[in-house]
C-alpha cells in the first residue's frame, strides 16, 4: 500500500527539485558560454610596454585570443578584446618622432633615390616617408632623396641615380641605400663605405632583382621597387636588421596647442621651370604639397602628400660644365643660413654639418637646435640667392610675430630671401 506524503516531505521534495533543475541550467549555461568566449592571455609586460622606451628593439606586445565554433540558431556579436591588450606603440620612432612599435623603430632604415622629371611624375612613395630631400642636380635639373623607416610603402619610384651630396644626406642615417647606379664619383664612394657609412643596393650593380620595370612607361622614368625588397635585398648583401646603435637624431616635441598656431601660412620654393609650395592647414597642424601648382598625390595610394616639418636649406651651387650633363656640385659640409617652419611658424636658423657622414643640425639664433613637431619632415636645398616666399598668418601673441618678422628680415638682408607677412600687423 502506498503512502501518502506529508505536507512537510511534499515541500521538501519541490525544493529539492528545483534546486536540482537551478543547477543543471548553471551547467548547461557554462557549457555554452564557454564554447564561444575569448580567453585571453595576459601579457605581464603589455602595460610597461607602452610607457617604457628600450634601447635595444623588442617585440611589440600583441593580443592573441582563440575560440572554439559553436552552431547557434542566431550570430552572435564577436566578443571584443579588453583595451589592456590592444597593442599600443612603445616607443618614438627616431627619424620622425612618430609614435611605433618597438621593431619598427629599431629597424634599419632605407633610402631611396627618386626622380623628379615631369616624365616621372606621379611618383610614388613620399606619403610612407620619414624623410623627403629636394636638391638640384644635374643641369639645373633636382631629385629626391626618400628615407624610409617605421612605415613600409608597397610601391616606390620611379627609382633613378645618386650623386655625391645624397650620399653624404643618406650617411646621416647609416641606411640601406637603393638606387640605380651614379656618376663615377658617387659609386666609388659607396663602393668604399658600403657597410661602414651605407649599405649598398644598387640595381645596376648586384641588386637588380629588388627592381622592376614598369613597361607601359618609358625608361628611365619607369624603375621601381618596395621597402620589403629592400629589406631583403639589403640582408643579403649583409645588412644588419636593425638601426645602427649611437645614432645622432633630432629633437622632437608635441604639437603647440591650436590657440597658439597661425591661422594659416603658405611656402613657395623655387626650382627650375617650376614651383614648389606648401599651404599650411591649422586644423591638422601640417603642410599640404604642391608641385607645379597642382596637388601632389602619392602614386602608391592617391595620399594627398603632406609634411609636418618643411626646412630650407640654402647652399652654394655650382655647375661642372667640364663634365657630362654639366654635374651639380655644392657645398653640403660646413655651415649656412635655412628657414625651419613648424606649427605654422618660421624660424630663421643655420644649418650645420660637420662632415659627410655627420648629421646635419638646424640651430637657431641662440645655438639651441630647433625642437621639429613629430612627423614627416621636407627638406628643400636651394642655391644661396634663391626668391623663398612665405605668408605666416595671424599668430595669438602679436610680440611673437614682430619678434619672428625681425629674424626673418635679417636673414633676407643676407640672402635675398623674399619675406610677405609674419604676423599681425
């Protein structure tokens, strides 16, 4: 016969079940919670690494994280990685000043020699350079010279010859140096520093698989390559990896806050058959390029081409007609007058360069080196002599442009520099 229970042993067996089904549901719940979290791993140094800048290139630290497929009826949202481990860059690359990565600014850079005939144009490479040089050369002609460090570029060219005095402007780096052969002065100087003051990547000379040619351009203006063939090719002809140790660099320091930057500003600089300017955006605190009065746009990615820090370099020019194609010589060791403009502002300085290899040094009246913003830097070599002219706008403190349109006098007194405006008036 069955008994029946009593009310007490009825309660106590409800709640024993539902305590039963409460954690049957946890169990179901972890189960499927677990098949589709992240797990991420700490990384101890993550946070130190972002605050702390070490000598010797480390790697970055990066955030892994690893889960297991589950079919559900409905997407689920993918769940994010905690900002503790978001990769932070730790370190002041220190060709530019820009924020990277602990192996990108420990690693060798690359310069790059590019040609400046209109054939030429566009050319592609200036929006990923940490620096761009601008120089006569043969015949009244000019060329660049691209140095390339924490940023890569994927396309870089047209690629042509060097010369002496872009040697002695890539010796300041100790890069690998791509370029498609040179006058016999400038070849023999490689060939005798190559490993010491440069690490040599000719074309015309062992090199020429880190190359190619565009054919639907016309030689010479047709010659490419990229920073990761460089790199490559650079190894192979024993290059070390990373940046050489006790390197001189320039100092760098955070934008001025926007109240204390002009309202705007332009630059033109001079060259044969044409012109090179620079309008100032006080928004993005940077010169936007023009070449020829039109826009320059990087061939790689259609980049409006910009730079953060744009510098004047007067130099003695002259030309060898005794040699072909009437070579360009100048005087790039020794000392002279130059223009620095940054956050909207020009300051009349000397430039400095004690030898070939050394790097050269823009101070101002007082013989403190000029602070650069952080960010690409141009540098424009002129002949002494040449018509700059430049319009600072309106500053915040009408002291400060009297005191800056004083300088900037002097030196046009000494030069033949053309000043418009600096300042409120």
């Amino acid at each position: 016969m069955k008994r029946r229970l009593s009310s007490s042993e009825r309660k106590l067996a409800v709640g024993l079940a539902v305590v039963g089904l409460a954690m049957l549901g946890l169990v179901v719940t972890v189960l499927i919670g677990g098949a589709g979290s992240v797990a991420p791993t700490t990384d101890p140094t993550a946070t130190t690494a972002a605050t702390t800048a070490s000598p010797t290139p480390a790697t970055a630290p990066t955030a892994s994280a690893s889960a297991s497929a589950t079919a559900t009826p409905h997407p689920s949202p993918s769940p994010s990685v905690p900002p503790s481990l978001t990769p932070t860059p730790s370190l002041y690359a220190p060709l530019d000043g820009l924020p990277a990565f602990a192996e990108l600014a420990g690693r060798l850079p690359i310069a790059v020699m590019i040609d400046n005939d209109r054939r030429a144009r566009p050319q592609a490479g200036f929006s990923r350079a940490s620096i761009v040089y601008q120089s006569p050369n043969d015949g009244g002609t000019n060329r660049y010279l691209l140095v390339f460090h924490e940023r890569d570029a994927e396309l870089v060219g047209p690629v042509r010859s060097t010369r002496l005095f872009y040697n002695a402007w890539a010796f300041e780096y100790r890069p690998a140096f791509a370029h498609f052969g040179g006058d016999w002065r400038s070849v023999k100087q490689l060939d005798s520093v190559d490993g010491e003051l440069a690490y040599d990547v000719d074309a015309l000379a062992g090199a020429g698989a880190a190359f190619w040619r565009d054919r639907t351009k016309r030689a010479p203006f047709n010659a490419y390559t990229d920073t990761e063939r460089l790199r490559a090719a650079a190894e192979r002809r024993g290059a070390p990896a990373g940046i050489v140790d006790g390197l001189v660099h320039r100092p760098f320091a955070a934008d001025v806050p926007p109240e204390a930057r002009p309202s705007s500003g332009s630059i033109v600089v001079p060259y044969r058959g044409y012109r090179v300017s620079y309008t100032y955006d006080h928004a993005t605190n940077s010169y936007l390029r023009s070449v020829g009065d039109e826009p320059q746009h990087d061939a790689l990615d259609g980049t409006r081409v910009t730079a953060r820090n744009v510098i004047v370099q007067f130099v003695d020019v002259y030309y060898d007609a005794s040699q072909r194609y009437n070579r360009a010589v100048m005087d790039f060791v020794g000392s002279g007058d130059a223009l620095v403009f940054r956050d909207g502002l020009a300051i009349a300085a000397t430039w400095e360069k004690s030898s070939e290899e050394d790097l050269t040094r823009f101070v101002d009246g007082a013989g403190n080196e000029v602070t650069l913003v952080r960010g690409p830097i141009f540098v424009q070599v002129v002949a002494k002599g040449t018509d700059v002219e430049y319009v600072v706008g309106d500053l915040p403190s009408p002291g400060l442009g009297s005191a800056r349109e004083s300088g900037a006098r002097r030196l046009a007194d000494r030069r033949g520099v053309v000043f418009l405006h600096l300042g409120s008036e």
